[in-house]
C-alpha cells in the first residue's frame, strides 16, 4: 500500500527553480557566480595552457557550442533573443496607459542619471574611486522591472502597471548602448555609419517581436516565458567574463561598490519620490519600488570590449564592470522591498484620522482591503496591522497561496 502512495506522489525533485527565485535575480545572479567560480579556477590552474594565471576558461576549453552557450562569445546572440522576447509582450495601449502617470516618474528618473554620466564622461573620463563612466551610466540608468512588478500589486492601478513595459524597454540595452557609445570609439566600426547600424541591429529584434506579438496573440503566448528561460545562460555568460581572484585582490573594488550603490540610490529615489510624492500627489510606492538594478544591467558593458573610451581600450574592464554591477543588483535587489514597505508604512501613519481621505482616493476604488488591513473603523492606524489576516494575504502571497489564489489571479493577472 506505501509502496502504490509512493508510485502515485512521484519523485517532485530537489526544488532548484524554487531556490533560484527566492533570491533576487537569482535566476541570472546565481549562475553568473557559478560561472564566475568555475573559470576563476581554471585560468588560475593554468587549463588548456599549462601556464598559471593564463588558462582559457572552462568554455572556450571544451569549444563550441559549449564556448557560445555558456561563454561571453554567445552574449550578443541571447540579448538578441531576450530583445525579441520582450517586444513581443509590449501592447499599443501600454503606452496610453503611462502617460497619465507613470512617464514623469521614468522622465524623473532617466534625466538626472544621463546628465550625471554625460558629465562624468566630459570631466572625469577616467572615472572615480575605481568606477569607471560606462559602469556608473549603466547602474544609475537601470530599473528592475520584474521586481518593480513584484512589489507594487498590493497598491497598483492601471497606470502603475502600464508603466511596466516602458519601464522594461528603457531598461534594455539600446538607450544606455547610445548615450555610452556617443563618448567612445569603436574599433571595429567605420564611423557614424557603423555606430548608427549597431543602434539598428539591437532595435530590429525588439521591433520585430513587437510587431509579431501585435499581429498574432498566439505569438505573444509562446514567447512569454522566453526571458525566464534565457537568463541562467546570461548569468553563465556574464561569469565567464569575472576573474575572482583578480577582482576581490582589488581593494578598490569594494569602495567602488560601495559608492556605487549610494550614487544609485541618490539618482533613483530623491528626485522619483519627490516627483511622484508631491508634484503627482500619490504614495511613493511606484518610484521607490522602481529602485533597484536590473539583471540585463549586467550586459551592457560587454557591448563595450571592442571600443575605447579616452584612448583607453575597454576590453580589460568589462569583467570588473560586470562583478561591480552584480554586487549592485544583489544589493539594491535585496532591499528596494524593504524601502517600499517602509515608505508606505510612513505614509499610512502620517494619514489617519482626520487625513484618512487621501489613502481613501488613492486606493479606496481599487484596494479598499488594504485600508481595512492598516485602518480600525475609526480610521485610526493599526500598529500591529501586519498581523491583520487581509494583510497578510496582500504581502505574503507566496505563504497563503491557498487563501488568496482565487482573489488575486484576475486582479494581478488579467489588469
């Protein structure tokens, strides 16, 4: 009898998509430091070579088409395919939707951080405290998406969710790629001409995708996952290029982390919140929750190794480009939930009783269960509302799937 129960359950395995979701970006962070392990030691065991500290990495060791699979010679090829993937989910009517709201705070976002890296660029080429012009244009620049998703369902409305794929194409690599490349050579371009035809082979992918998602729905459907499936072999790519043991010898690695990432959190969360606090009269919680870096950040540097900035070849850098910006992501990822929670926690305190009516006109049509979560019937804040059964539904889904899968599928899928 144990033995047909046994038969029956199956073998459910050891749960390691599961694993990698849990940690932020994990699907991409964790492979690239797979990979960044792997090729470390063999370049320090000298593979291929027999020389110490000049190995080839275990990828271009075994050859194709192990070498463009999990190499950085395949990356160009998936951030194609990830351009496409993308393009195919965005919706004519996405873009109507942002512009009641959402565009002032990507506009509030996005110009700071082009001004800040366009003046790094003209009066400090070489960069700072071991942050080069590229890395920080591309740190202060990016906007996870995904997790902006994931954070803001227990607050957002049509517009804050049509801000989603605006925000992931601003992500993408194409704005950064021109704002960087206007400041370097490349040398393997001729000129304007070759520049202008990079800019145009990394938008015909996202056009073509757009294009066919828009023309047949069914197209749409297929490619929806294909990001997902993508990003582990991104993460092994972007470690192939991070020498380990070269990098965490640099103690300048650290100080540009660190520095990095308060410079990101400057440009990202001052100007945002004070645009979407004040000038557009809402919570907070769309600019916050927009604060952290995205995982396809980390290729942006790699479109770089065949051009030079200030006479100086950008080849050498990428790898530390790339572990600098992991480091950011695993960082900024961790703790923009946390920065939201608080913000909003901040706001529904600083707004009851007598205040009560502005969270009734921002969430009151939408979410009147988050204000019976943070309110009594008198209006005042529950101090321990996180304890609230309707709280607990709203921020722990993944803990009370049970309770809230029939509620939450049509509000947060179908919007």
């Amino acid at each position: 009898m144990e033995n047909e129960i046994k038969e029956k359950k199956g073998f459910k395995g050891i749960g390691i998509w599961k694993f990698l979701n849990k940690i932020p970006a994990g699907t991409m962070f964790v492979p690239l430091v797979i990979s960044a392990i792997i090729c470390s030691i063999c370049i320090a065991c000298g593979l291929g070579t027999g020389v110490a500290n000049e190995g080839k990495t275990l990828w271009e060791y075994l050859g194709n088409p192990m070498k463009d699979l999990f190499g950085s010679t395949g990356q160009m090829l998936v951030i194609g395919l990830m351009l496409f993937c993308t393009g195919t989910m965005i919706k004519p009517h996405d873009f109507v939707e942002v512009f009641k709201r959402g565009i002032w705070i990507i506009l509030a976002r996005l110009a700071p951080a082009y001004i800040l890296s366009c003046l790094i660029f003209v009066f400090c080429p070489n960069g700072f405290l071991g942050i080069d012009p590229v890395t920080l244009c591309v740190c202060v620049s990016s906007a996870n998406a995904a997790l902006y998703m994931g954070i803001i369902p227990p607050y957002a409305d049509n517009s804050d969710r049509a801000t989603f794929p605006i925000m992931l194409i601003l992500s993408m690599p194409l704005l950064p790629f021109i704002v960087i490349s206007c400041f370097g050579q490349s040398t393997t371009d001729a000129g304007i001409v070759g520049k202008v035809m990079q800019i145009v082979s990394l938008l015909l992918p996202f056009i073509l995708g757009f294009i066919l998602g828009n023309l047949d729905p069914k197209i749409r459907e297929v490619f929806k996952g294909g990001n997902a499936i993508l990003l582990p072999f991104l993460g092994f790519q972007f470690g192939s290029t991070i020498n380990l043991a070269k990098a965490f010898s640099d103690g300048m690695l650290w100080v540009a982390v660190i520095v990095l990432i308060l410079i990101y959190w400057a440009v990202t969360l001052i100007i945002p919140y004070i645009v979407d606090r004040f000038a557009l009269k809402r919570p907070g919680y769309a600019s916050v929750g927009s604060a952290s870096l995205a995982g396809v950040a980390l290729s942006i540097p790699a479109m770089f190794s065949a051009y030079t900035f200030n006479g100086v070849a950008y080849t050498d850098k990428v790898g530390n480009a790339t572990l600098i910006l992991a480091i950011v992501l695993l960082v900024t990822n961790i703790l923009d939930p946390f920065f939201t929670k608080w913000t909003m926690n901040y706001y529904f305190k600083s707004h009851q009783g007598s205040k009560i009516g502005d969270p009734q006109r921002v969430f009151g049509a939408d979410h009147p269960e988050l204000l019976a979560a943070v309110y009594d019937e008198n209006g005042n804040y529950r101090t321990h509302h996180h304890n609230h059964d309707l709280y607990k539904k709203i921020f722990h889904i993944k803990s009370h799937k049970g309770d809230v899968k029939e509620n939450s599928n049509s509000d947060s899928i179908n919007k």
